[in-house]
C-alpha cells in the first residue's frame, strides 16, 4: 500500500462525548466501520488527529448531550476546515446495547437470557458513537468492515 493520495480513505467521525470517557466511531464513506474505540476524554484529540492525519475526514459528528459543547469548541479550533455536526443522540445506549449483541452475541447458557438483562462485558460508547454517525447520513447504512 502506497502512502500517496490513492490510499487515503474518506471517512465520517462520530463522538460520543462524556465526562470521563468518549465513543469515537470511525466510518468510510461506503458505511464499514473502520474503528470503535472508547478514549478517556483528555486523550480525544489525540485520537481524532491521528485519524485526521490517516484519512479525508469529511465530518465530524458530535452527539449533542454530556459534555458536546466542549468538543464541538475543541473541533472548532483544532480543525476548524472540517464541517462539524451536533446530532441528537436520543436513546443511542439503548440502540448501542443491540448493536453491541448484534457484534457479541452471548454464547452457551447467556444465549438464552434476554438481552435486556445481559450487561455488556465493555462500555457502549463507541457503538453510540457509530449511531450518532448513522443518524448524520440519513439512507446511509453503517455496515461492518
């Protein structure tokens, strides 16, 4: 793989900004995932200019609840040439946690409990982050790499 223009990818960031810690969800413009990750709070720009630096990043979308208007401030200043849209994050824990079982499906006896009373083994952020990316490109599914 070349590091020219041609290997360069198109992507969408999506946050899900908290206290402590954040989702971020990195996806391609043909909807794969290209990574989930949950980052403590201080160590998000970091993350995101590491992504910045990788590929085109055509938006970042921020979800618009706990903490959103200070990383909207810091997308603002540290990459002010990259559209940045607030997105209504509503009931995307709740939408995290079947997507989180969709990737994870519980495995011998657990298989057989709901999965509204399983508890995920990890923090869902990364996966409200990927919702918050989906409801920012309505028609675009967000699909698995």
């Amino acid at each position: 793989m070349t590091d020219g223009p041609q290997s360069r990818r198109t992507v969408v960031i999506g946050i899900d900004p908290g206290r402590s810690k954040c989702g971020v969800a990195v996806v391609c413009d043909d909807g794969t995932r290209k990574s989930l990750a949950v980052v403590p709070t201080p160590e998000l720009a970091d993350r995101v200019e590491e992504e910045v630096r990788e590929s085109d990043v055509r938006a970042i979308c921020i979800g618009h609840a706990t903490g959103s208007d200070s990383i909207v401030a810091l997308c603002a200043s540290r990459w002010p040439s990259i559209p940045r849209r607030v997105v209504d994050e509503t009931n995307t824990t709740l939408e995290a946690r079947r997507l989180y079982y969709l990737d994870h499906p519980p495995k011998g006896l657990w298989r057989f409990i709901p999965r509204g009373l399983l508890v995920p083994n990890e923090p869902l952020d990364a996966y409200a982050a990927l919702l918050i990316v989906s409801r920012s490109e309505p028609g675009k599914g967000v699909r698995d790499s």
